[in-house]
C-alpha cells in the first residue's frame, strides 16, 4: 500500500461498534465449537507453550456447556498444526471420574484415554475440572477447564493484530478472532451462533479457526464501498463497519 493510500484508510475508516441484543433466532453456526469435531489444531501461541519440550495445546480455557475443545500434544506449533489436530507426542489423558466434563471417543464416554497425541473434550455442567496429560516423552501437564452456561456471555470482542482491522483494500483480506466474554471480562472458547455481512457485493466472508480455537473471521473486500459485519451468541450483538478501499 502507497503512503497516500494508508492515509486514506486511516482518514476515511470509521468503526461503529454496538452490543445490542436486537437480534433474534439461531443463524447457520451452531453454539458447539467447530460443529463438535474440535476444530483446527495448533500449539497456542498464546498459552507460551510451542517450546521443544510437550506442551498441551490450548491450556487452560474457559468453555461453555455442549460445547467441544479438542487438546493436542505437541512440541511446536508447526508440528501441530493443521485441521486435523493429530499432533506429534502421545499423552496419556485423564480426568476425575465425576466431571463436569467428559473425553469423548467415537462412540462412547470415557473417563480417561490411553495414549494419543489428542483427545477431545466436551463440557457437560458448569463447574471447573482439572486434564491431566502425562506425556510419553517426558513431563506432565495440568490443565484447568472452566465451564459455565452460555448465559455467561455477555459481550463478544473482534481481535485484531492489524493497524487497520476495520479497513482493507479491494482483493485484500482481514482476519477477526471472535472473543467470547462474560461479565468479568473472561474469555471462552466458543463460536457465535450467527456471522452475516449487510452487503454481500462489497464484503465477502469465511469463518476458521484461530490458534487458540476461537472463530476467526476471514473478511474480503469486493469493491470499494462501507458494509456492517454482525456476529451474534444467542442475544448477544456485535456489529463493526467496515470500509473497502479501491
């Protein structure tokens, strides 16, 4: 981008942010994270863990009931990464056997899991559990889970890293972790329920998963123009104006 470019973006960008909740019914994203195939894998950047040495990926999380996170063990976030959330250590994972939150194998419920480089957790009641993962390499790993109900949420959060998140030039991208909030400002793993733009000729949109399995919004700019991005959990509203630079 030109210098003069830049600072048309940063003189013509305007944000308009609300959090209403003025819309209702369920859009086309179930509450469930990733539809409850756990999602994208990947050290968690975040977590401070893609060292040499095992590290459970994403550590400790805050979820909401129903929902699914699938935990990988791993060594580096390149090694664990991609869709299929193998990893590359095997652990050996356990919880109590009265939790509020169940490891989930094809076909059954389990209270621990024989060695395996992930395994795929689902909150079944509010409360707060330890994971236990005891790495065949070497160490072990205790992961705190949080549950709550999704009436925990209270406010949802665009994240960007970009200067400019709400501005971007035609045939260009912007990507949005979507942060799901409660009251106290505690982040959960979770995706909105619905994500639509208002106007599919200047914006077009692509949900993922971000390193910490949260949803991330992939935004392209169409034409040059302004549109709203609404991202909706439940009652909850988020809504940001993005502008489209020629």
């Amino acid at each position: 981008m030109t210098c003069a470019r830049k600072c048309a973006a940063l003189a013509i960008v305007a944000v308009a942010v609300s959090g209403c909740g003025d819309y209702t019914g369920l859009g086309p994203f179930s509450g469930g994270f990733g539809g409850g195939d756990g999602g994208s894998g990947g050290c968690s950047l975040s977590g401070g863990g893609c060292g040499p040495s095992p590290f459970a990926s994403p550590g400790n999380v805050r979820m909401l009931r129903g929902d699914t996170v699938r935990f990988v063990a791993c060594t580096n976030g390149y090694r664990c990464g991609g869709a299929d959330d193998t990893g590359n250590v095997l652990a050996f994972w356990t919880l109590p056997h009265d939790s509020v939150a169940v490891i989930l194998k094809p076909g059954t419920i389990e209270a621990l899991d024989d060695s395996a480089t992930s395994v795929l957790l689902r909150a079944a009641a509010p409360g707060s559990v330890i994971l236990k993962a005891a790495f065949a390499q070497k160490g072990t790993q205790s992961i705190n889970v949080i549950v709550a109900d999704s009436a925990a949420i209270t406010d949802i959060d665009l994240f960007s890293y970009a200067t400019l998140p709400y501005a971007l030039l035609v045939d260009s991208t912007t990507s949005l972790s979507v942060r799901l909030k409660d009251a106290a400002g505690n982040l959960y793993v979770g995706w909105p329920t619905a994500v639509s733009v208002s106007d599919t000729t200047i914006l077009a949109l692509r949900i993922a998963a971000d390193v910490d399995k949260r949803a991330k919004l992939e935004v392209r700019g169409l034409k040059a123009g302004q549109a709203e991005l609404r991202v909706q959990f439940l009652d909850v509203t988020r809504v940001a104006r993005l502008t489209v630079l020629p």
